[in-house]
C-alpha cells in the first residue's frame, strides 16, 4: 500500500519490481511522488541507483535500464540535473530491443513504437510510448485552464 507522507524512489521501485510487484503500481506510486505527493522533494526521489545484482538476471537488467531511462526522462522533461549513476555503463543499453506493449508482437506498433519513444529510452533500445508517463495531474490542470478561457 502507498502512503502519500512516504515517497517512493525510484531505487525502491526497482526493489519492488525484483520483489514481484506489479512495475506499474509501483512505477505509479512514483509517479504520484513525483507529479504530486513530493514533487518539492524530486532530487532525492532520483538521487540513489537501483541496487543491481552482481549476476543480474536479464529481467533484472532490463528494469534497471529502464528505471535509468525514466530518471533522465523526468529530469529532462522537468529540468532537474540529472544523477551521474544515470549514465553508469551498466545503464547503458539493452542488448536486445524491448518493446514495452501488449501489441508488440504487430509490426505496425513496433514501428510507432520506434519513432515516438522519448530519446532516453530509445537510446537504451527500448521502445515505448511517448504517453509513457502521462501526468494525470498537469491533464487536469490543462483542461481546468481551456474551460475557464
């Protein structure tokens, strides 16, 4: 269970997801710290690594990578300096490419999968969403803006 006074860092949500939690309740989790819960508190929400195994398995090392990849995307799109331990070798790159949806196995979605993946994660050949990481909360407010104008 989240609790809203505790923030969820992203060095917990890659512990959780090696755990067997759901990545995308955790990764959600950080997102409300993130966009909302603690977003005064951003720095130290990035500022540890994952805990990497030393014989990683390739789930294991995929996460990781994709946690890095989600770091630089939030501090890119947020302008907050990034952690060096992003750009830590082990962070790198997959070796093969992953494709982060339940339509994957469609060439057609590959191929839109390619083209719009933030530059973070398509640099570490990971392919997802550009609505990867849609905040619920700027929607919102957008929308409350629109009515009002």
């Amino acid at each position: 269970m989240f609790i809203t006074d505790t923030p969820q860092t992203m060095k917990q949500v890659y512990q959780e997801i090696n755990q067997g939690e759901d990545p995308w309740i955790v990764l959600g989790n950080f997102m409300n710290s993130w966009y909302d819960y603690h977003k005064n508190r951003r720095k130290m929400l990035i500022k540890e690594h994952p805990d990497v195994p030393e014989n990683p398995t390739p789930d294991q090392i995929r996460w990781a990578i994709f946690c890095a990849a989600s770091v630089e995307y939030f501090c890119q799109k947020y302008n907050v300096p990034c952690p060096q331990w992003v750009f830590d070798p082990i962070y790198e790159q997959l070796d093969e490419p992953w494709y982060y949806s339940p339509y994957a196995h469609l060439e057609q979605i590959r191929e839109e999968l390619r083209e719009e993946s933030p530059e973070p994660f398509k640099r570490r050949n990971i392919f997802v969403s550009k609505r990867i990481y849609a905040n619920k909360y700027e929607i919102v407010e957008d929308l409350r803006q629109r009515r009002s104008a």
